[in-house]
C-alpha cells in the first residue's frame, strides 16, 4: 500500500434550520463512515419578528481511502 499523502481525519459541516433535517443528514451521513467525534450546537437569532434557529453539527471521521493498493 502506498499513502497518497492525504490525512487520515477529514471534518464535515452540517447545518439546518430544523433539527430533524440534521437528524436525517447525520444518519444518511455517519451509515458508511467511521465517526471519530460528533460536535453539536444550536444557535438562534432575530430577524424582524421572526426568531431563526441554526441546528450544526461538525463530524470528524477517519478517511479509509487514503491508501492505494
């Protein structure tokens, strides 16, 4: 096997506005991957009256094709 110099730990950044579309994209995401560490926060703000709600996560996960054969 040879490195191709890539790391091994790559990140990916999620972020909605509802908490069940991060759900779904968490899910759909981690179903191949070996998750490392999952980060989470809400946040929220306003915009006029309406109150704005940010759903993130940052996933970190250990990249499998950095070898070649």
């Amino acid at each position: 096997m040879i490195l191709t110099g890539e790391t091994r730990l790559k990140v990916k950044i999620f972020d909605f506005e509802h908490e069940n579309d991060l759900e779904k994209a968490i899910n759909e995401f981690i179903k191949s991957k070996k998750i490392i560490d999952i980060k989470y926060q809400i946040s929220h703000f306003y915009a006029g009256n309406e109150q704005i709600y940010s759903f993130s996560a940052l996933i970190m996960y250990e990249n499998d094709q950095i070898y070649e054969k």
